[in-house]
C-alpha cells in the first residue's frame, strides 16, 4: 500500500511524528503497528530499509496514519525517514499486531511506558478519550529527562480533562535537564508502582478489581524486562500482563 508523507511535527527531544496518507482507508485497532518500507536509504543500515512502527495515532482521528520515532544518528533509515520531502511515497504493510486495546474489558489498565514506547499507549488513551469511554487508565511514563517526554502537553491536557485517565510522567536525569523538573524523580521500581497504584485506589490485591486489573509494558527490553520481575513479586498473574518490547531504536 502506497502511503503518502504529509506531515512532519516535533513531540520531544529527538522525537519526531511522521503523519501519512494511505491511497485506500485502513481499518486498525489502538495499539497496532505498519511496516513502512523507504524508497532508497541516503545512509547505509544493516538492518536495511523496512521498520516495523507501531501506530501512535488514534483510529478516531481520521484516515492519516502516523508513526513517532526517535531518530538516532547511527541509523541510517531513521536519518533517511527525517530527511524525506512532504509529498514523498513510501511502502506500508499492516496493521498487524496483537497489543491492542478491548473495549470488551471494562477493567482498569495500568500502562507502563519507557522512552518511545509510548506510542501505543497515546493511541489507545487518544481513542478512549475521542470516544468518551468509561475505561480506567493509568499511564506511568520513565524518561531520562522532561525534554524527552513525547506527547508530554496532550496526555497532561487529556488527564486534566477525563478524570477516569491519570498520568504520572517521572524521569531518571533530572540533573542533566536545563528544565526545573518538580514531578516524580527515579526510575519505576516495586515502591514507586505500589505507591501510585494505590494512590489511586487501585489496590492489587483487591479481588474485585483483581480479576480485570491489566498491566500493559511497552518499552526498550532492559525496561521491560525490569517491569516484569517486579510484577511477578507483586504476585500479578501472567494473565493479567500484555508486552511489547520495542527493539532496534
């Protein structure tokens, strides 16, 4: 399928959106990504010209489909995708994938997000918000420092407005930010999560939100991987854990 560039637009530090045109609708869920595949490579990349995104827009927000990307100097397709001229066609395959949102489960949804992988969340959370459900969601989001924060201004704005939709954003670095940051400091551990959950009022080991209680993690494998073990000594069944491991940045 041909996709059409049509928008470019900064959401963080080193964060760029990439919003495109299908020739023909495409019918996804929140949470699904496209192969996009690059007419040539200006730069050299071993891994070669296709990459995997997941959708960071809503399947509210009309035909255009967009992808958020870090763009790192040591990828030569992430340097060629920055450099594309609007109006540029690319190849796209999808949607695919299986980290997606329910709107069958009525239980709340704990995401878990680290760096870049919050894509899929600002999709999903976009979509909820668009359609007025009633899901409960809280988003707790790692970045090294606040200029990093995709999205960072629509999620505050969206969780001030829906009061079912909560964010907590903390990062790991405060000390190299030129930007006085006030919110949480330190990396997710089993204390921070234990601690916003249940500020929150929802308690893990309450049985009646036990048995629809999500997690959700999205996030480089080193965080993921974090994510789980601390979930497992939190006793939280495999069931009741979704994730995705964002590779190759």
């Amino acid at each position: 399928m041909k996709l059409t560039l049509v928008k470019k637009q900064d959401e963080a530090q080193g964060t760029k959106s990439f919003f495109f045109e299908p020739e023909k609708e495409v019918r996804y869920i929140a949470g699904q990504y496209f192969y996009i595949t690059l007419p040539k490579l200006n730069y050299q990349d071993p891994r070669g010209s296709t990459r995997d995104f997941t959708l960071s827009s809503s399947p509210s927000e009309g035909k255009n489909l967009r992808i958020t990307t870090r763009i790192r100097q040591e990828s030569g397709f992430k340097k060629t995708l920055d450099e594309l001229a609007i109006r540029s066609i690319v190849e796209g395959e999808g949607p695919n994938g299986t980290f997606i949102f329910d709107e069958n489960n009525k239980g709340p949804q704990v995401f878990l997000a680290g760096g870049i992988g919050i894509t899929p969340f600002r999709s999903i959370i976009k979509y909820v918000f668009d359609k007025k459900l009633d899901t409960q969601i809280h988003l707790i989001y790692s970045n090294s420092v606040p200029e990093q924060i995709a999205f960072r201004k629509e999620l505050t704005d969206i969780s001030n407005f829906n009061p079912n939709i909560k964010v907590s954003m903390t990062v790991t670095k405060p000390e190299e930010s030129k930007e006085r940051w006030t919110g949480l400091v330190g990396r997710m551990d089993e204390l921070m999560l234990k601690k916003l959950i249940e500020n929150w009022s929802l308690k893990m080991n309450n049985p009646h939100l036990g048995r629809n209680l999500i997690f959700w993690l999205c996030g480089p494998p080193p965080m993921v991987d974090a994510m789980e073990q601390i979930l497992s000594k939190l006793n939280i069944s495999p069931d009741h854990i979704r994730v995705e491991k964002f590779t190759g940045y």
